[in-house]
C-alpha cells in the first residue's frame, strides 16, 4: 500500500496538469499578498518545481500573474454565466454576490491586476481587456435573451457602451470597497444592481 502511494506521489505530471498547478498556487498567493511580495522561488517551492522549470512555463514573473489573473478570469465568467430562461432581474442580485466574494476573498490579486492595467503593462492589459470583452459579451447577451430587456437591446446602439461604462463603474465601486468603504457587501451589491438597472432605462 506504502508502494502505490508513492508512486501516485512520484507521478509525473503532463505539462497540462503541471500548468494547472502552478497557476492555482499563483491564484492563491496573488489573493493572500501584494503582487511585489509575491517571489517565483516561493511558487517553485510549493508547487515542489525548480525554479528554472517554472520560468519555462512562464518566462516572467509579470507572464505568471497574466496567465493566473487570465484564469481566473474565465472562472469568475463561469460562475456568473446567465441561466437560462430566468429574467435578468432575479439573477442581477446572486451575479453580484458571486462577484463581490470573489473580490474580497482575492482582493490583492484583484487590485494588482487593476493597477497593472493603469500602468499600462502590456501583458496584462491584453488579459484585461479580453476579460472586460468576454464579461460584456455575456451581459449583453443575456439581455438579448431576457423577455424584459431584449427588445429593447435590440433597439439600443449605445447598450455595449453602456454595459461598458457599467463595468468601469462596477470596477472602481469595488476598489473603493476594498480601500475600506463603510458599505456592506450587500450595500455595494445593491448600489452596482441599481447602476445597472438605471443603465438600462430606455
């Protein structure tokens, strides 16, 4: 029995289940420290790699923190993915729930990703801005599915930059929250659900 488990433990990992692994100890270093305390040694250590094995998955420690902050990107898309066939409205509050506990729970990584942006790191801001694009994506088309708001989507040529400057607003409520607003999570859900609904006022 001691055998098998070591061998299980001495498996070698295909280069997919390798990636998969680094990038969840960098989700979950980025979301306890500031990027700039954050060491690629520290990665290597946890993860049980050498150094020079990491950086050929990842060249930089700026590709490391795109390729996680990417990641993690889809993931927060997939749980905020629209259900189907239940109004806009009724999924408006539990989106934003989601959201928000994801925000709190990686608040360096959130605010790192943020300030990398601003900085104008090229690396990232491509991750950003196919973040933002898939998160308008999705929001726009569950309003075109929505009994409610779909037949005005289709009437609204300034929706996509409204649902755009939705977002930006979203983004820097968020930042202020974790600066240590006086709001409750469910007060700042409220405030972004009720931007959004104003947004979408013919």
């Amino acid at each position: 029995m001691a055998g098998k488990q070591g061998e299980r433990t001495r498996r070698r990992l295909s280069t997919g289940e390798r990636r998969e692994q680094l990038l969840s100890v960098g989700a979950r270093l980025f979301s306890e420290s500031p990027y700039d305390e954050v060491w690629i040694e520290q990665v290597a250590e946890i993860a049980g790699v050498s150094r020079g094995l990491l950086y050929h998955y990842f060249p930089t420690k700026r590709d490391f923190f795109a390729a996680v902050v990417e990641r993690e990107s889809g993931r927060m898309l997939a749980m905020t993915a629209a259900v189907p066939g239940v109004p806009v409205r009724e999924q408006l509050t539990a989106g934003l729930d989601t959201y928000l506990e994801y925000v709190s729970a990686h608040a360096h990584g959130y605010r790192a990703f943020h300030r990398a942006d601003a900085a104008g790191d090229q690396s990232v801001r491509k991750v950003y801005q196919r973040a933002l694009a898939a998160q308008e994506r999705q929001i726009l088309a569950a309003l075109a599915a929505d009994p409610e708001f779909g037949a005005q989507a289709e009437k609204r040529p300034d929706l996509s930059l409204a649902v755009r400057g939705w977002l930006a607003f979203t983004t820097a409520v968020c930042l202020e929250w974790l600066r240590g607003s006086d709001l409750s999570r469910e007060q700042v859900r409220d405030l972004c659900a009720r931007a959004l609904l104003g947004v979408l006022r013919p």
